[in-house]
C-alpha cells in the first residue's frame, strides 16, 4: 500500500510529492504541481504552517481553521503535522520520501541535512528522487554566496534582485511591487525545474537536486535591468507607469480611474489616433515614428491624456477595446464581475470550514484540452491526513496513537 495516491485528474496524476514547504514560496511551486495532478503531502510543524494564521479570516467563520492566505497556495494538498526533530518524525518522513518522486523545501540552508532529511540522506534510499530546495540566496551545492544563511521574503528579494529599484513614479520614489513576486517567481521558476529534473529521473534513472535562489529568480524577472546596464551603462531606476524603450506603453487617467494603451508600432499609433479623434497627430513628425514618440514622450502622453480624461473607462473600452493593446485597470469589484474571468474560470470557489457557503480564491491559469487541472479540494485542516498517511506506510493504529499521545504527530480529529 503506498501513501500516495492517484488523485485522477490532470497532467502530472501519479507524480508523488512530499512538501516541506511554508509560508508563500515553496507552497505556491507546490500548488502549481498539485492543480495538475500530483499527490503532494504537505508536512507541517505541530504548530502548522505560520500562514495559517496569517488571516484574513471571514467574518462569519465560527472555526478560524483556515484563512485566506492559507487557503489560496495550499489547495489540492493533503495535511500531516509531525515534530521533525523527534527522530521517530525523522524515520517516518524517511519512509514517506522513499515512495516520492519530488521533496520540496524551503527552510534556510543546512535546515534538513541536521534533521537527517538532506538531499544525500534521501537520494541514497531513493535514487531517482528529485529534491528541490528554494531559498533566499540558493544553496551551496550549486554556488555558495556570501549571503547563504541569510534568511529573506519577498520583499528582500524585491530588493536585492533589482525589482524595487526599478519600481515607482519617479527616480527618487522606490515601491515594493504589490502581490508577492519576490516569492511567486521562485516559486514558478521552482516548479519548471522541477518538472524538468522529473522529466530527466525518468529517462535516466537518476535524480538530482534543484536549487532556486530567490533572489536570483527576481533578477531573472528584470532581466532588461542586466541588459541595460551592459549596453547603456544604465543601474536602473524606476520607471513610473511606462516604459522605458517603448511609446506609448503607459497608463493613462479616464474620466473614472485609469486605463492602460501599449501602441507599441507605428500603425497602432494611427489606430489609436484615429479613434481617439486626433488623426491630426498621427502624422505629426514629433509623433509619426516610434523613435519620434520616445523622443517626445511627455508630449506624446500629454495628448492622449487630454482625450482619455474626457472619456470614462467603459465608453474607452468601447472605443479602443480589441483594436490596439488596451484594457481598463481593473481592481477585484471588476474582476469579479467580469465575463472574461467567469469564462477562464478564474475565480473558483473552496469549500470553508465554519462557514455555511464556500470562499473564493484564484483559479488555475494553465489549462489543458486533454489534462486540465483544477483546484479539486480546499487546503488541509491541520494534521488532517497523518492517520492516513502513517497508515498507508505500515504503522499500526497502537503505534500511531502512540506517536500522537507522545506529541511526535498530530492527527485533526
């Protein structure tokens, strides 16, 4: 009996993970491999996960078991809460990464190897296994930085990887990026690594370890940062609501909030112009090329600005809307109410402990005609699943109400 099972729907059905992962980045490069299928075991603490109760919480939950944050990056996964500095914990764990294809953890460096857990350790009994580790500043197996045992969130990862410095109205203005994309982009950059190191298990037989580097993955994500600098000698700064090689591609004020255009080629500049009712300036020499348009920037907005202002979102989005890069800027009251989420299944709904109707969190981006996945079941209760899962690996209902009268685990009732 193994403690993985098929969970039956999408791509990666079959695939086995077992996740030592907490807080954004590592359960959100989980949550991706579970919304396609895999069987993904998320251990936890006897405390659980601190993003349990990071909140927020609904107002109506009489059970405050699962909030938001929690909820949204720890779908389709199932719960075991175990002490894993107990050496029982430790044996357990070994047990269930032998069935594994994939371990995926994020605590800081040496974190595991002390625990009994390491990559080496877990390789040896399961030599195809694909151990993936994301951390702030990457692992010393595959490059040891200065800053190794450092540890780091999103935003000093923001920081330190260029995205802050490049972020904000003006030069002297920095602005952390709003969601969390000093996590979320290792967090991505983790999952394909992984699927590709699975992929190579299973034509050769051999696995490997796979180190993201937070930071590292938000370089990555400003890559014109690098290039700029090479070129042009640039160390970048931010860059307001435009960009820097392109115009226009900007945000622009409507009569009620704002819009976003991207005419980023000469004849989309004359769409644009024409709809706007200024075919005046479509052939103006100031604005006519794309070199022209970044040379006279601020004028070039400025005349699109004294239209758009005029115009509400709605009546833009029917003038523009399908005929140039164009779309309203949209908060979650628009987004909720949108056909195009509804259609893409964006906002899907979850079932909530202690609430008599479901929450809602995103939905799956990456669909599939064949394989889709889907966000199947809410995140786990903690220690929802450990009767279950040290059932499946041999221990008897005595040694298991042993291991939880000893606090070694922790089993939801």
């Amino acid at each position: 009996m193994s403690a993985f099972r098929n969970t039956g729907f999408g791509a990666l059905q079959g695939l086995k993970v077992l996740d030592f992962t907490q807080a954004l980045a590592g359960p959100y490069c989980t949550s991706m491999l579970a919304d396609h299928g895999a069987d993904v075991v998320k251990i936890e603490s006897l405390m659980g996960d601190g993003s349990r109760f990071a909140g927020p919480y609904r107002d109506d939950d009489e059970e405050k078991s699962l909030c938001g944050y929690f909820q949204s990056v720890n779908r389709n996964k199932r719960g075991v809460s175990v002490d894993l500095k107990s050496k029982d914990g430790q044996q357990a764990m070994r047990k269930l990464a032998k069935e594994a294809d994939v371990v995926v953890e994020n605590f800081r460096s040496g974190v595991m190897d002390r625990l009994g857990l390491s990559y080496e350790t877990l390789s040896e009994q399961n030599p195809k296994l694909v151990y993936a580790a994301i951390r702030g500043f990457g692992d010393p197996r595959t490059g040891t930085s200065p800053y190794a045992n450092w540890p780091a969130f999103d935003v000093v990862s923001q920081a330190m990887g260029s995205l802050i410095t490049t972020t904000g109205p003006d030069p002297e203005t920095l602005a952390k990026v709003g969601p969390g994309a000093g996590d979320i982009v290792p967090a991505m950059q983790a999952a394909f690594a992984i699927m590709a190191a699975v992929y190579r298990a299973r034509e050769t037989g051999q696995g490997q370890f796979v180190d993201v580097g937070m930071v590292d993955a938000v370089l990555s994500l400003c890559e014109r940062n690098v290039y700029q600098y090479s070129y042009k000698g640039l160390p970048g700064r931010p860059e307001g609501n435009r960009h820097p090689l392109i115009c226009p591609f900007a945000m622009f004020e409507a009569k009620d909030g704002w819009i976003a255009i991207a005419a980023a080629r000469d004849g989309m500049w004359k769409i644009l112009c024409k709809e706007l009712g200024m075919p005046e300036y479509a052939t103006d020499e100031r604005f006519a090329t794309g070199q022209a348009r970044i040379a006279n920037r601020v004028d070039c907005e400025a005349v699109i600005t004294e239209r758009t202002s005029k115009l509400t979102k709605a009546e833009l989005t029917e003038i523009l809307g399908g005929k140039i890069p164009f779309g309203p800027v949209m908060d979650m009251v628009d987004i909720s109410g949108d056909e195009h989420f509804a259609a893409r299944e964006m906002i899907v709904d979850v079932e909530q402990p202690g609430c008599d109707t479901p929450s809602k969190i995103a939905g799956v981006p990456a669909k599939m005609t064949e394989t889709p996945g889907r966000v199947a079941a809410r995140s786990p209760l903690l220690g929802e699943h450990t009767n279950e899962i040290l059932r499946a690996i041999g221990y008897s209902a005595d040694e298991i109400n042993k291991l939880i009268e000893t606090d070694v685990f922790k089993a939801t009732a």
